[in-house]
C-alpha cells in the first residue's frame, strides 16, 4: 500500500441542459456523463491517473450500481475496501458556467465496522470527514507511525474539529468557513491552532490562500481558464487534491507551493471537461495547461490582508 484515501462513494450523473422541466413536462439533455464520484474517491481516481495507484476504502452496496463502482476502480487498479452499505449513493449534477447545482441520494448507514488495515508502506492518508470513525481511526494510526495525513475540508462534518487535531495538510473550502461564521484569515489561525502544518482555503475562480511550512500565508491565483472553454466545475476540487498527494508522493522534497502549483494545473484542466472520468488529467496534460493559461487577476483586497498567522493571532484572530 502506497497511500489510502478514505471517503463515501458515489455514481455521479452529470448533464448539461438549458432547462429543468417541472411538473408534467419533459426536456433533452445537451450531453451528460456518468462516473464515479465522492472528494476522496475522486481524488484517488485522480492520483491513481497519474501513476500511484492508492488504496480506497469506501462505502459499497452489492447492487449493480455497487458493481459498476467496482468495475471503475478495477480499470485503475484500485484496491477498494468495502464498508458495506445496502443502497449506492448517487449524485445528480447540473453544471451552469462556473457554479453547478447538485442532487445527492447518499446511504451512510454502514451495515458492518470498517475495515482493518495493515498500513506497512503506507506513505499518505487522505480523507474527506465521511466515514467518520474510520477517519479519526486511521488518522491517529498514520498521525502515530509518522505517515503523511491530508483532509479535504469540503464543509462541516460531525468529526471535524477532532479529526484536525490529526492532520498534516488541511485544505478546506470557501464553504466551511462560511459554516463556521470564519473569515478566510481566522479559518487558517484556526487550523494552525488545530496542529496543521499546511492549512489552505480553496475560493473556487480566484484560487486560494494559504500558508507554507513556515506560517507565512500567501495567495495562489487560479489559472485564468476563458469562461466559454469552462464546462463542467464539479470533482475539480477534488481533483486538486488527487494531484498535490500524487506531487507528494512522486516528489517528497519539493516544497508546497510546487505541489500546490502542479494541483492548480490539474483543477484547470479538469474543468473543462464534462463528468469526473474525462476530467482526471496525464501528466502531459497537466504540463500542457501550466503552458497554456496564465494567473488570473484578482484583487487582493477582496480577499484580505497577507500577514503571517503568528501576527494575527498576536492582533487577536484566534479562533
């Protein structure tokens, strides 16, 4: 085992249409997809395209939508360890430009305890809250044997707080902040708090801020993608995370920035491609999009002031 990634699994059906019918009427989608889908499903799918095939456990029905997921991780030699539930889980996605509704039928009752692992050779961990007893179990487990642990921080989970006190890299969304009444500023003084050694906020089109191994916090633009060449937004944050565990793994030396920067390449590809499974990039296609696309402009002054985390939390931003 090179790495395990943890999270709730879904059959993701993505379609593009100019309008949803209601009541008695009926519509033709433009084009849809169907894939697999879940953050750190998703993510794993995503390192294990680029060459380091993770082991997965997620939940998993013996349904035939159960079996379609299997047959997918199977085409990229992912080892899933099943926690067993009786229904998949599907998500129905609606892209509009940058911004996309979503439809979720998720069964997380686990009909059995998760799986115990040997983690012998395990050299990363990326969660995403789901599956929340088997996250704070094998993030104390790696956190203790000095294995790499990441958390994708998509929104509030039950487990949350607790599960950060385990964590090396936690890169949240806009989105948990806006949860946890936080500004971007005081969600990194909060995960420093927690013992994050990177914390970052992820805010969609303008990129993200963040701070590096020595509590600086610096901004990281996205890559300016032309709107008309934007179709599908949904999985490109998890996509991001696929490919910085896959940069961390591949290139354990190089500093987070870099893996951040090859992570950025990765999401801009991928949103232009419709559904999960087209968007998950090669290494020449991320090595393509870096060439191609520039940093998006951003005025900085809607995101807050850059100081280093120590002199917020000495102005008194301690969460």
């Amino acid at each position: 085992m090179q790495a395990l990634f943890i999270g709730q699994s879904y059959i993701d059906i993505t379609f593009l249409t100019d309008h949803i019918p209601t009541g008695d009427e009926k519509t033709v989608a433009r084009d849809y997809a169907v894939s697999f889908g879940g953050n750190a499903v998703t993510a794993a799918f995503c390192c294990a395209k680029l060459g380091v095939v993770p082991d997965l456990i997620a939940s998993v029905a013996d349904d035939w939508l159960g079996r379609m997921f299997i047959d997918m991780a199977a085409k990229y030699g992912i080892s899933v360890h099943h926690r067993k539930v009786r229904e998949s889980s599907l998500s129905f996605i609606m892209p509009n430009g940058d911004k996309r509704a979503i439809v979720r039928c998720r069964d997380d009752k686990f009909a059995h305890p998760f799986p115990p692992l040997n983690l012998q050779g395990c050299r990363a961990l990326h969660l995403d809250g789901h599956l929340p007893d088997a996250a704070i179990h094998y993030a104390l487990a790696c956190r203790s044997a000095g294995i790499l642990t990441s958390l994708d921080g998509g929104g509030i989970r039950s487990n949350t707080h607790d599960l950060l006190g385990f964590i090396d890299v936690a890169v949240v969304a806009e989105r948990l902040c806006e949860q946890m009444r936080l500004t971007t500023a005081e969600m990194l003084i909060y995960l420093r708090s927690r013992g994050c050694r990177i914390g970052a906020v992820t805010l969609g089109e303008r990129g993200m801020i963040w701070y590096d191994e020595t509590g600086t916090q610096r901004f990281l633009p996205a890559l300016d993608v032309p709107s008309d060449q934007i179709i599908d937004t949904n999985g490109a944050g998890d996509i991001f995370h696929g490919a910085y565990m896959y940069s961390v793994l591949t290139s354990p030396n190089a500093t987070w920035e870099a893996h951040f920067r090859f992570a950025r390449a990765a999401s801009a590809y991928a949103v232009q491609h419709l559904g999960n499974e087209a968007s998950l990039p090669t290494l020449s296609a991320i090595n393509e999009t870096q060439a191609r696309f520039g940093e998006r402009r951003v005025d900085l002054s809607l995101i807050g002031p850059r100081q280093s985390v120590e002199e917020a939390a000495a102005r008194g931003g301690e969460a």
